[in-house]
C-alpha cells in the first residue's frame, strides 16, 4: 500500500521518531507503513490527526477506491469527534469562567456590604445556566445525534 505518511512526514522535517511520538504509535508501526505495509485505519486516524490532515489525506493517488471511501467515512466522523471535543472544552473554560467570577462577586460582595448576599442571587443564576450548558453538552446534544442516525436509518430502509 502507498502512502504519502514519508513525504509529509519529511515536508515537516520530522523524524520517524517524533511522527510516532506525535501520533502515539510505535516507530516500528511508522517504519512499516513507510516501508508500504498495510496500516489500520485506526493508526493512519493517530497519524493523519498529527498531521493534523483527513485519513484521506494520507493515501496515495494510487490507493484504491474502496480504501479511500473508508478514509472519508473515518474523516467524517473524526470531525463530528473534533467538535464535540471542542463544545466540551469550551463547557470546561466556562467552568472556570464560573468559578473566577463567583469569587471576584464574592469578594466584592463581602468588602461592600456584609448584611446584603446579592452575590449569592447572580451566583445561582449563573451556575443554572451552566448546569443548562452542560447538559446540553454531555446529555441532549449526544441524544439529538442518536436521533439523527435512526431517523436516516429509518428513511433509508422505506
């Protein structure tokens, strides 16, 4: 099988070693592929993310359709993990966005008048709409795409 993983790998001036570091795989694995044996579509998705490329990306003009249908079904759904890695980083950073505001109203609320916890008020406002931005993270957003897949299935199978 030919791959183009030598020539990207040598357009960035990177070692075998460092590809395989990069990619986590062995640098045995990235000597073989180099060497033209077959790669699972799972190491050529660590490689090609390295790249940070599509699997697609990674073949060679000669590669047969059949693979190369496979690369776009893997790229495709490497994309759909990417954003929802992002939206779950993004929840995170605004967990921390939470936690620093809390503490500056805290703070302010507590050297500007003892008697009155209105921080306490913005507070539990806020933290609701995390806990709404969460769930829509972690729990419907899973669900929606869940639903998207059996309805095409369905529709497909009339």
């Amino acid at each position: 099988m030919q791959y183009r993983i030598k020539e990207l790998r040598l357009a960035k001036a990177w070692s075998q070693e460092q590809l395989a570091q990069l990619a986590s795989v062995s640098v045995r694995t990235v000597q073989r592929i180099e060497n033209g044996e077959q790669a699972s579509l799972e190491t050529l998705a660590a490689i090609a993310s390295a790249f940070e490329l599509g699997v697609t990306d990674l073949y060679s003009a000669q590669a047969a359709p059949a693979q190369q249908e496979q690369a776009r079904a893997i790229d495709e759904r490497l994309v759909k993990i990417r954003k929802q890695i992002a939206a779950q980083a993004d929840f995170y950073r605004q967990i921390a966005g939470f936690v620093i505001t809390s503490v500056i109203l805290l703070l302010i609320n507590w050297f500007t008048s003892h008697a009155i916890s209105w921080s306490g008020i913005v507070i539990a406002i806020l933290g609701i709409l995390l806990i709404k931005q969460g769930v829509n993270t972690f729990i419907i957003n899973n669900r929606i795409e869940k639903w998207k897949a059996n309805k095409i299935t369905k529709l497909l199978n009339k």
